[in-house]
C-alpha cells in the first residue's frame, strides 16, 4: 500500500494566520514532523497538547545547509514507509523550502505519495509590511544558498532562510558586491502577525542584529539607476547608440567596417597583457568587449542574431569541448585536455566530403605571421611535420644561404619569395620549439622600444639633434641602453 506525506505551510506568523485546513491537519491522529519548531504556531499549538518531532539537531550535525536538507528528507522517507505523516515547514511548502523540493524528487521512487496540503505564503505579508508593489517585479532568493549573479539590482529582491548571523554575514558580504555599503535594507520578522517587526539598516550593519530567527526575511529596494557594472546596461548602452537617436557613426557601421577596430583592440588588449598593467587591461578588454557588442547589436539590429546567440553558442562549445569537468570522461593533464579538444573539435566538423581542406581553417583573417603559425600546426595533425626542432632549423639554414643569392642578384621578386620562405622556416622551428612566433617578435619589438627611447632620451638631453650623432656613437648608446638590462 501506498505510504503518504502531507506537507503543510504554518505561515509566517501565528495562529491567525493559519488556515483552517492546516490547522486540522495538525490536530489530526497523523505523526507530525516539523523542521523546526521555532515557530509561533507551534508555542500557541503546544499549548493545545501538539506533540511532534522536530528536526532542529538535525542542523547541529553539519556544516553545510545541502547536508542537513538531505537528512531530513531521508529522515521523512524512512519514517513514511511504515506510516502516513504530516511534514510542516514554515511559510507555504512550496516557497522556500529545499526539503519539499527534494521529498517531491525522492518520494515517488520510493511508492511515497507526496501531498502538499496547503499553507500561507510570507510573499504577500513581506509586501504588505514593506509596503512594495510585486507587478514591478521582484526575485525570491535562499540567503543559504545565493548567488552574486542571480541578483537583479532594478528588482525587488526577497531573500529568505536568513535566520542567523552567520547567514546574515554571507548575504551581506554578497549584497555588498552589487549594493553600496550604505544601501538601506529591511529586515522583517513575522510579517503579517501580531509580532510583525520591521528594522530599516544599512546593508554593512545586517549581521549586526539581534532580531533574525526562522521567520525572518530580507528585503532590498530595487536600485534607481543600473549599475553600470551590470552586463544588461551595457546591452542597453550599445541598444541606444544603434537606435534612432543614438550616434551618427555607430549607427552606420556594418560587420566589414569594425573588422578594423577588432583587429586594432585585440593588439592593444595584448600589449597591456605584455606590459601587466592591469588597469590597461581592464580597458583594452572593455574596448574587445564593446567590438562584441556592436557586432552583436548590428546582428539583433538585421534580425539575423543576437548576443543571447552568441553566449549561448559559447556555452555549449565550453560545456561540449570539457566533459572532463560537465561529463564523466577524466584527464590527467593539460595534454590530454587539448587532446580530447581536438578529437571533439572534429567530430563536430564532420569527416569525409564535408570536410573542407585542412589549410581553409588556418584563419584568413590572421596577420601573415600567426597564419603562418596555424598552417604549419594544423599540417601536423595530418602528420606533415618535422621531427624534431633541430631539423627546422636546418631548414632555416637553407632559406638564409637561398636569400643571400638573391640579395647578390639583386633580384627583388625572387627576394620577396626567398625572404617569406625564410621567415615561414622560422616559425616552423619556433612552433617545434613551442614557442609562439608572434610573442617572441612583439618581445623584441618592446626591447627595440625600450632601447631606442633610451637613444632618443640621450640624444634630447645632450640639447643636439640626431643628425649630429654618427652611426658608430648611436650604436654604442644602444649597448649603454642593452649593459643597462634594458
């Protein structure tokens, strides 16, 4: 026979506030369960001679909230095998409330009915006390369990469960990473009952308060402005400026006319990489971002695509190139990773016919030197490749002896041909030697830099021009410039 479990919500306040179905469930000849008995129904209803079991020592037991959830569900379920029950929870079941949640999830593969046998939500008496309109919408959030990117700023924003210091603080540590310190928060206690309590604080003094127990909850005004830190303004920035009356010049530009300016911010982006200046790199990585969101917009503008596209598209790549982190494959080093990368990367490509030649996927886009990089690295994967690095380098001994014939012939065709072939052995013995030629190249272009402006330097505090200084005396400032590890 079918075992069952009613689930009834005791409200946020006291008796008045339960309904009368509850209530005669809780006076029936059912055993009673309750997740905690701190709760004003239940003083009022000891009074009436209620017996229960409580499962308040249940979260002395562990550290973790998700812990003590799945002992008492297991709990329950054990108890539900030889008897129907009655599980009472504070608020209405199915607001707040992980147990439920997991029992609904549980019990049918146990041949354990689940009832849900009514309750009053704390919503609708939070909104009253704090006198709020819900119609602009608001978020419902676990303070045991809440996430700094769930928040919503331009909402109002519930957080339940905050029955503790201990929680109150991780709230506040959280809040406070979208909100001012400052911000006024509300506190409210029992809403809708005779003990309703309301305490207006700053967020930093939250944890401060001596008032938060298992009727508790959080209330945070929705903020006026959006915080410009949030992703949603700068969608709506970018959404301005191609709109109507948004900017002449941003409002003309086509996927062809940004090429320019990606390709501009990304060497930008990687020089404040090379240079570590973090507050450069936070710029230079906004100026990228920014060249996303544009070619975004321009895609939602023609109807084609939108940014929710194009993170969705990248979060099914990341979620399908990892299943040694989102599936059951396992790895043992960064090897292995790029390995399994590869072997996803073209299953996903296709085989045979529809495959397209191994060099079309180099990048034609790419300055001449990175293109250079990724046709020799993706002619390996079909196994035409060096052996090793040294025999590269014989190579680039070859294409040297090659091109100074032709600087002897002064043949400038044959130069340029026998210069490129030069320069393509070199990245192939850089790529043997692991390392990237294009790194290596914008190191010395930052040791020229730093060097000559040592030269320049010089020759401005000398108070004569350039002129005046002959090459011989120019070089041995450069090597004053190289002695100083410059």
């Amino acid at each position: 026979m079918v075992k069952q479990i009613t689930i009834i919500g005791l409200g946020a306040g006291n008796m008045e506030q339960l309904p009368l179905g509850v209530y005669r469930l809780l006076k029936g000849e059912n055993k009673i369960y309750l997740r905690t008995k701190e709760h004003p129904v239940i003083r009022e209803l000891e009074g009436e001679g209620l017996t229960y079991t409580s499962f308040d020592y249940v979260y002395e037991r562990h550290d973790q909230f998700e812990d003590v959830y799945q002992e008492i569900t297991q709990l329950l379920l054990g108890a539900a095998k030889s008897e129907n029950i009655i599980y009472g929870v504070p608020g209405h079941p199915l607001v707040a409330e992980k147990t439920v949640q997991l029992l609904i999830e549980e019990g049918p593969k146990q041949n354990i009915e689940i009832t849900i046998g009514g309750g009053q939500s704390f919503i609708d008496a939070l909104f009253s006390a704090v006198k709020a309109d819900p119609i602009e919408g608001f978020q419902l959030l676990d303070g045991t369990d809440l996430h700094l990117h769930d928040i919503r700023t331009t909402q109002h924003l519930i957080i339940g469960q905050v029955y503790d210091a201990y929680v109150a603080s991780d709230v506040k540590l959280t809040l406070m990473e979208k909100y001012p310190d400052d911000y006024e928060v509300i506190i409210v206690t029992a809403a809708g009952s005779d003990k309703e309590l309301i305490q207006k604080v700053p967020l930093f003094e939250l944890d401060r308060q001596i008032s938060l127990n298992n009727l508790t909850s959080l209330y945070i005004p929705p903020m006026k402005e959006i915080l410009l830190k949030e992703f949603t303004a700068l969608r709506e920035i970018i959404s301005e400026l191609r709109g109507p009356n948004g900017c002449p010049w941003d409002k003309k530009q086509t996927h062809q006319s940004l090429k320019k300016y990606l390709i501009e911010e990304s060497y930008e982006l990687l020089e404040a990489i090379d240079e570590d200046d973090i507050d450069h790199m936070i710029e230079e990585l906004g100026d990228v971002l920014l060249q996303v969101m544009l070619h975004s917009q321009i895609g939602e503008d023609e109807g084609m695509f939108s940014i929710d596209d194009v993170i969705e598209s990248i979060s099914e790549k990341m979620i399908r190139r990892h299943p040694h982190v989102f599936g059951d494959r396992n790895v043992s080093n960064a090897e292995e990773v790029v390995k399994n990368w590869n072997e996803i990367k073209a299953e996903e490509k296709g085989k045979g016919e529809r495959e397209t030649s191994i060099v079309n996927q180099a990048g034609k886009g790419l300055p001449a030197i990175m293109r250079a990089f990724n046709l020799q690295k993706y002619a390996t994967k079909l196994g035409f490749d060096w052996d090793h690095a040294k025999d590269a380098w014989e190579k680039v001994h070859e294409e040297i002896k090659e091109f100074e014939i032709e600087m002897t012939n002064e043949h400038k065709e044959n130069q340029l041909e026998e210069l490129g072939d030069l320069l393509f052995a070199i990245v192939n013995a850089a790529r043997l030697l692991s390392i990237h030629p294009e790194e290596a190249l914008e190191m010395a272009n930052q040791k020229f830099i730093r060097r000559f402006s040592y030269i320049e330097n010089y020759v401005k505090n000398s108070g004569k021009p350039f002129r005046a200084f002959t090459l011989d005396e120019l070089d041995r400032i450069w090597n004053e410039a190289k002695v100083k590890g410059l």
